[in-house]
C-alpha cells in the first residue's frame, strides 16, 4: 500500500457525494413522484451500509489505535443525538429535520461527512471505502429532503435548486479539504478517538435518522425496502470479508 494516496480518494469520494446529491436534488425538480419512491430505497440501503461498517469494521479498528475508542464513539451519537433534539425543539418542525437542522443543519451535515471522508481515509483505504459506500448512496436522499424542505418554505423552484445545491452539495468536498492538512497532522492514537467518534455518527445516522426517516415515508414505502436494507448489510460485510 506504499502507493496509497489518501488526498486522491478523499477527493474521489467527497466530489462524487456532491454529485449525487446533486442527481437527486435534480431528480425530484424534474420527477418528483418517482423520485419519492426511489428515495426510500436509497435510505434503506445507505442505512444497511453504515449500521454494519462501524460495528464490524471502523470501530474496532478504532479501538486498536486507542482504547478508549469506544467512549468516542458514545460521545459521536451523543452529539448527534442532542443537536438534532435541540434543532427539533427550536423549528418544532420534525418533519423538515434531516442531519443537523432543517436548512443550515443540512449543510452542516453535509460538512461533516466531507470530515468523515478525511478521518476515514486517513486511516486506511478499506476504511474510507465502506465509510464512503453508505455515505455516497445516501446523498441522493439528502439531495431530495433539501430541496422538498425549500419548496416546502414556498421559495421558487429554480431558486431551491440553486440553494440546495450550495447547501448540500458542495459542503461536502469543502468540509474534506478543510480538514485534510489537519487530520494528517495527529497522532495514530488522536485518530483513533476520530475514528471511534465517526464510528459513534454513522450509527446514528442509520439507526436513529435514515431508517425512521424511511418508515415515517409509508406513502412511498416499497415492498423491496427491506431487501435494499439488506442488501446494504450484506454489501458491508462482502468487502470486510474479501478485504
């Protein structure tokens, strides 16, 4: 692996994570009906991809590089959990809360994953590709709630798609190369406590926001949500196993 790049894949995958959440803000401006239904199984299966990496593959490789990895972790879903309750409670909007906050927050969810991209990466190639993989598949949903969340707001359709694109898309690549110089800079023991901390993040994300986001959708749900869930699930465990 003397030839591993890691500035390469992060850049690979934070520009492809804007571009497909680009496809999907443009999928529900154009085609809004089936973009719905679509949507669901790219939750499911993005939530099946980022329960599995963290509890098979990231966390306990974290927990190699740093003990306490795994209070990192808890701390990470902490986070997660307590801003998205305390963004919930100031919108009193559920419904329009999707990462962080309903429009700002998205953009710092999209930040975030740019840093998840960097501290994965950072790590090891495998890493950052099964991080990567759920977290890609699920920009297209998140392109899709940003844009319904403006719409919503009763702004103009072509003007929703330009901020949805600054909001969600190009966050992303931006939040990995602000923190590229600074990830490369700490210890293997510091990146460890990184790595647990995502670890903590990509659980919530799937367990406590993709997968009750899709069930809260039963007019768009498909019989085949359960096979994309798992789907995403067996995806996750084929690459650690043939790693």
């Amino acid at each position: 692996m003397n030839s591993y790049n890691p500035f390469l894949w992060i850049a690979l995958f934070a520009f492809s994570s804007a571009i497909i959440n680009a496809v999907g803000i443009m999928a529900v401006h154009n085609k809004q009906t089936w973009t719905e239904s679509a949507k669901i199984l790219f939750m499911c299966f993005a939530s099946g991809v980022l329960i599995a990496v963290p509890l098979m593959y990231t966390l306990p490789k974290a927990t190699t590089m740093n003990f306490n990895a795994g209070i990192a972790a808890l701390v990470g879903f902490l986070f997660m959990h307590f801003s998205n309750y305390i963004i919930q409670s100031i919108t009193k909007k559920d419904s329009l809360t999707f990462g962080l906050t309903a429009i700002e927050g998205i953009g710092i969810h999209s930040f975030v994953d740019g840093l998840i991209y960097t501290i994965t990466f950072s790590t090891s190639a495998l890493a950052g590709v099964l991080s990567g993989i759920g977290l890609v598949v699920h920009e297209f949903a998140e392109g899709v709630i940003t844009y319904s969340v403006l719409i919503e707001a009763n702004m103009p359709s072509k003007k929703a798609v330009r901020y949805a694109l600054f909001v969600s898309s190009f966050t992303t690549p931006i939040g990995a190369f602000i923190a590229y110089p600074f990830i490369q800079k700490l210890s293997a023991s510091t990146l460890g406590l990184a790595l647990g901390f995502v670890s903590g993040v990509l659980i919530y994300v799937s367990a406590s926001h993709l997968l009750p986001e899709a069930r809260s959708s039963k007019k768009h749900q498909t019989k085949h949500s359960i096979w994309a869930f798992l789907v995403g699930i067996a995806l996750a465990i084929a690459i650690v196993l043939l790693k």
